[in-house]
C-alpha cells in the first residue's frame, strides 16, 4: 500500500506556468505533474520552450504566472540553499577556463550543504571521491577541468550532482555535440542514480528509449505529454516536429522506434 | 591524496612568510641612508643599547609606515583584481576596467582644482567619493540581475572609465600650472605620504575583505562554473556580485586615496598566483594578497634606490613591469602553442 503511494507520489507540479519576455509568450499555461523517481524528457523543436521550462523549474528563472510546487511547496517561497539541497542541476554548456581540478568542481556540489565556516571534512571527500568513481572520472580528478573531452566534462558535472545528494537532476540538453556512445552513456548513468530525472532531448529515440514519461512542447504550449509510447506518434511529431516518420516497435524493449522519411514538403500530406 | 596538497599548502605558506620577513627587512634596510640588516633588526626589537635615535626615526618615521603602506596596498589591489576577476570570470578585470580608478582620480582632480588644497586626508576623501560615484553610477547602469549582467557590467565600466577621464582631463586644462604638476604626480602613485595616523584605514578595509572573501570562498569558486549552474548550487549570484563589487570598489578607494594611481597589480598579481595555486583552493584568496604585497615592497624598493636622490613613482614602475609580464606571457603561450 505504501509502496504504491510512494510511486505515485507527485514530486513537481506545475500548474498554469506562464513565462513572457515583455509581450512576447514563451511559455503559455502550461500544467503539468512528475512523479517521484520517473525519468521525463522534455521534447520539442527548437524555440518550443524546453530551456524555459527547465529554467522555471530550477528557478533560474521565475514565472510570470502560475505556480511549480515540489512536494506540494511553491518553490518561490523556499530558501536558495534548501531547494538547491533537493533539485540539481545539469546543463549543456559550462563557461571555459576557470582553472579548476576535476575534483574541485565535484566537490562545489556541497556548497549548499555547508555553511560559511565549514570545512570538507573526510565523509565529504569520500562523498567526492565515490562520486567521481561511480561516473568514471577518479582517474582524471586532478587533471584541469578545460582538459577533458566532452563526454568526461558532463560526467564530471554529473558528478557534482550526485555529491548535491538531490532528489531530483534535471538535464538541459546534456548530450548535445557528444557521439552516440556518450548520448547512451550519459543518460544510462542518470537513470542509474534511482532519483526522479527530468531532461530535454533533441533525439527522440534516445528519449523513447530512457523515458517513462514525456512532455511534448510547440510554440510554448504543452502539446502532449504521458507514456513515450502515447506521445511519439507519427500523428504528433508530424504535427510539432513537421517531419514525416514511421514509427515502430524497438526490438530490445518495444519502445517507439521513429525512423524519418526525405524529401517530404513540410504539412503536406502523405502516406505511410 | 588531499594530506599532500594540504603539506604543500603548509611549505609555500613557510616559503612565503620567509620571503615576506626578508623583503621587510630589506625595505626597511634599503634605501638613501643604507642601513644593515643587524641595525633594523636591533631597532625593530629595540635591542641596541646604545640606540642612535636617527636610526631608530629611520624606521620607526619613515620607512616603517611607508613599507606597511606598500604591503597593505599591494595585498587590496591584487584581492580587488581578484575579487573582480572572479565575478565577471574574466581574466581582464581590474579596479580600472570598472571605472572605479579613474573615478577616484576625478574625485581628487575635482577636489585640487576647485579648493586647491594640498596632499592631505581631503584629497582621501575626495577619492573615495569619486569611486563610490562610480560603482553606485556602474550599479544604477548596469547592475540589474540578468543574463547578460556581466557584460553590461564590463561594457558600462569602460564607458564610465572614459567618461570619468574626460571630465578629469577637462579639469587639468582649466587648472593652472601648479595645481596640474601636483595633481599629475598623484595620479603616478607613490607611498611617501604614508604616516601612521591613516594606515588603519586601508588595513582594516583589507582585513575585512579577507575574512568576508575567506567566508564566500566556496560560492566565489562555484560562480567560476557560470551563473545559471550557480543559481543551482542555492547561491544568490547578483547579490554575491554586487556585494563583492562594493567590497572591491572600497578596497580601491582606500588604497587609491593614499597612494595615488597604481596600475597592473590588480591585474597582474592573480594571475601569476593562479600558476602556484589553483582557483579551488581554500588559500588562493591568503596566497594572492601576500605576493601582491611582497610585490609592492619590491616595488617600492625600487622607487627609492633606481634614481638617485630622486624618487619614481610608483604607476611608472609598476605599468612598465606590467607590461613586460603581459607580453612575456603571450610570448610563452605562443612558443607552447607552437610546440
């Protein structure tokens, strides 16, 4: 009974989220929930509102209407330091030379953890050290962080967030300008962490593959959201993607397995 | 693994402090009227009996004050440059890029030229207006929370810099002969107006900014990763920003109104720190300050003993090593590029 409460139970809600940049509507009513410890990605094309969402979510930036609530709080009104405790973050890009060792920005994730005086005491250097591991990295912990390749920078980042011990990691397009092994790779490794991921894709078999729960964005509104397999039609990515697809079964896990056809005008009809 | 870095950290701190005992010593040694290092020792622990009391006004009158001088304004200019280069995360920023040198230049010029008063704690003051004139300016431009705040920041601050200059250099025409000779000799720095009776004040605003620095070190070096991943970390970036702007702005102010115009360090000084310790650490913060102050002793040193019986100021020294450091430095990186 208990066990059966805890799945369901709704970790963000959003309801009626509404974001304009001065009378230009970015994000449009949006109403959603996520469940704790479900994996959603966050799809559409470019300029749909992914990022703001996100950003919304994180509160990076913060609604001009409407309300997201963790755990039944309105996020606004928590303290900086206590959400950042329970949501951590991930992003796509991360400014260049800084100059600092791969084990030094692992361990910023326990900034919100600490107080002004506080040392790294050891639990928390082995908290640095088992995150590092658990992502692959500890061979490179003392190497500058400007040093790694793509992939390693987002694990290292990753990293960080597992050493922010949150309940929920959210991802703005993190595997953007890796190669397919590190798409996997990357997104493998934050399923694994068993905490409730929210992340914003470009590739929609990537997506249909990790997903248990998709929200689908045009133009700011939600257009679609549930399982992948309710959500990746080839009615919808027609309609939001304006692409023409196949979409079938993948024979690993019968997810939906989109496969694009060329040479299609845009909205025109036609045949499967 | 962290106990060596840690034992490291312990064995430049020692080198450092002995590099710091002897430059004092030589500063208090060095200089027109050349006395050992045993007489400043014996002076500085008033050991010696048979105490000359030249000897002793010597240190105690003249150079000691100066040499603390020196010491306390390196160790402000090099945290200004570093506080500032750490919240824009650019390598370039120091107390000039901002606009908050030459606006306590303009406080100065204004205040000779208007009330042609002399070197004294007027002109201290006036200074510090002029740089608070330019950060609140800088703020009220550019200091609303957004995307782009660092590079409204970084745009408004050269704006304002030139602005501030064209209203001094306005002033220096109007001004007759004299009043632009002395006010031209402020503007090259120098530490010959150091006395005990000011030397609190750039002291306790360079002991406060270590302690509030040493306290937000861990939110400085998450702002380094950018401000949307430090937002995440639970850090209220434009606050820390503005904060650690006010704290720079007065660092600046204070040293410039005793001291005058000193260019490069706040520029300089972090970045040869950064080659020795890395942006995460704990000391960076302890580890600038001290080699900017060593840095200055040196400088000052040099300012009494290049010319005889004449003293160069320290702006001419201190933009001339500067810009030899900067264009060595590309020359490195291009021979390591090249290789």
């Amino acid at each position: 009974m208990t066990l059966i409460s805890t799945q369901q139970q709704t970790i963000l809600d959003v309801d009626q989220l509404c974001w304009h940049v001065q009378s230009r509507v970015i994000l449009d009513n949006i109403s959603c929930s996520i469940n704790k410890g479900s994996f959603t990605g966050v799809l559409g094309p470019n300029g749909a509102g992914k990022s703001t969402l996100l950003r919304c979510f994180y509160r990076y930036m913060k609604p001009t209407s409407g309300v997201v609530r963790y755990i039944g709080d309105d996020i606004q009104t928590l303290s900086p330091t206590e959400y950042a405790k329970q949501v951590a973050v991930v992003l796509q890009h991360t400014p260049q030379d800084f100059q600092l060792k791969v084990a030094d920005v692992v361990a910023l994730g326990l900034t919100p953890h600490k107080s002004w005086l506080s040392r790294l005491d050891a639990n928390d250097h082995a908290a640095v050290q088992a995150a590092m591991t658990q992502v692959g990295v500890s061979d490179k912990q003392a190497d500058n962080f400007e040093t790694l390749s793509g992939g390693e920078k987002q694990r290292v980042m990753i990293a960080r967030a597992i050493v922010q011990k949150p309940q929920v990691l959210i991802m703005d397009e993190p595997t953007s300008h890796l190669d397919v092994k590190y798409q996997i790779q990357i997104m493998e490794l934050a399923k694994s962490l068993g905490i409730t991921v929210i992340a914003s894709f470009h590739d929609l078999n990537l997506a249909a593959s990790m997903c248990d729960n998709i929200l689908l964005l045009k133009g700011g509104k939600l257009v679609a959201s549930g399982s992948p397999k309710s959500v990746i039609t080839e009615h919808q990515l027609s309609k939001v993607f304006d692409v023409c697809t196949k979409v079938s079964e993948h024979p690993q896990h019968s997810a939906p397995l989109v496969t694009y056809y060329y040479g299609y005008v845009a909205g025109a009809d036609h045949e499967e | 693994m962290k106990n060596n870095a840690t034992k490291q950290m312990v064995y430049f701190s020692v080198i450092l402090l002995l590099i710091l005992i002897f430059s004092f010593a030589s500063a208090l040694s060095i200089g027109a009227a050349p006395l050992s290092f045993s007489q400043v020792f014996d002076s500085v622990f008033g050991l010696s009996n048979d105490q000359s009391s030249y000897i002793s006004s010597i240190v105690w009158d003249l150079r000691m004050p100066r040499s603390l001088l020196a010491f306390v304004a390196g160790c402000g200019l090099a945290l200004a440059g570093l506080i500032l280069q750490k919240v824009t995360r650019n390598p370039l920023a120091d107390p000039y890029l901002f606009g908050i040198s030459s606006g306590a230049s303009l406080g100065v010029v204004a205040l000779m030229s208007v009330t042609s008063l002399g070197f004294g704690f007027y002109l201290s003051i006036g200074a510090f207006v002029g740089s608070l004139l330019a950060v609140v300016m800088l703020l009220v431009i550019a200091g609303h929370y957004g995307p782009r705040q660092v590079e409204n920041m970084l745009l408004a601050g050269v704006a304002l810099s030139f602005l501030f200059s064209a209203f001094t250099s306005l002033m220096l025409y109007w001004s007759d002969p004299q009043a632009v000779t002395s006010i031209m000799f402020w503007t090259l720095g120098s530490f010959a107006r150091a006395d005990w009776q000011t030397l609190w004040i750039p002291t306790t605003v360079v002991s406060i900014c270590l302690v509030f620095m040493f306290l937000h070190q861990r939110q400085l070096t998450a702002l380094l990763l950018g401000d949307e991943s430090a937002t995440t970390l639970g850090i209220n970036v434009s606050r820390l920003r503005i904060n650690m702007l006010l704290l720079s702005s007065l660092l600046t102010a204070s040293i410039v109104a005793l001291c005058g115009g000193i260019g490069f360090v706040g520029l300089m000084i972090p970045h040869i720190v950064r080659y020795f310790v890395t942006n995460g650490s704990r000391f960076s913060f302890f580890v600038t300050a001290f080699v900017g102050g060593i840095f200055m002793l040196w400088v000052d040193i040099g300012s009494r003993i290049i010319l005889t019986n004449q003293e160069l100021p320290i702006g001419i020294i201190t933009s001339a090593i500067g810009s030899v450091f900067f264009l060595s430095l590309l020359y490195l990186r291009k021979r390591k590029a090249l290789d």
